[in-house]
C-alpha cells in the first residue's frame, strides 16, 4: 500500500499500451517484478523467471507452484513431527526449537498442529 502497487499482483488490468499512464504503470510493474523476484530462492526463480511476464502473472505462476505443492510439503512436515524425538536433537531445548519449527510451517499449508497435540507429541519424543 505505501508504494501504492496492489494493483501489481490484484488483477487489475493494465492500462491501454496507448494510453498516458501506461509508461508509468510499466515502470512500476518491473518494480515489482523485481522485488518479487528478489524475494525467490534460486530454483523458484527459474521456474518464474520470464522476460515478458509482468507482476501478476509472475505472482499467479508462483502461487500456482506453491499451492499445488502445499499437499506434499504437509505430509513431510508432518512426518517428520511425528518421528522427531529428543535422541535425535542435541539438548531438550533443541528438541522444542525444533518442534516449534515445524509448528509453524505445517500452520502456513493449512495443517495447524494445536497446542495440546503439540504437548503430547512433545512428551511422546522424550
């Protein structure tokens, strides 16, 4: 909203190639293709990385690839939840950094762990 760009990644239509605003809209458009781009590891942006995409479709290609993906990424972090246990970290305090950080993940592809499932796996990996 600050650099006034939603309209980037929103679908909005692009303005006419003949109409006034549109050397203006190209140049934001590159903008934040750019700072899309810079945002990728390496093996994302070569699957995105196009000459003539512009900002919403390199956004749509991206959240098609992540989203197709998000499936499989659940069902290792989960995997690897339930087979995590305190043998395999260097201290208890490991053991819970570790937990918690499959927590989070498995909450960013819709497969929130709650709290008390979170306590008995916990207790389970001791």
């Amino acid at each position: 909203m600050a650099y006034k760009v939603p309209n980037h990644i929103d679908g909005t239509p692009a303005p006419a190639e003949n109409a006034a605003d549109y050397p203006v809209w190209k140049e934001l458009d590159a903008l934040v293709l750019q700072w899309i781009y810079s945002t990728l590891s390496d093996d994302l942006l070569v699957r995105v990385l196009d000459t003539d995409n512009t900002a919403y479709a390199s956004w749509k290609k991206i959240e098609k690839i992540l989203l197709s993906n998000k499936k499989a990424r659940a069902t290792a972090l989960e995997t690897k939840f339930v087979n995590l246990t305190l043998d395999a970290c260097s201290s208890f305090d490991d053991y819970c950094t570790r937990l918690q950080e499959i927590e989070n993940p498995l909450a960013d592809v819709e497969q929130p762990i709650s709290e008390s499932r979170l306590v008995l796996q916990l207790v389970r990996g001791l």
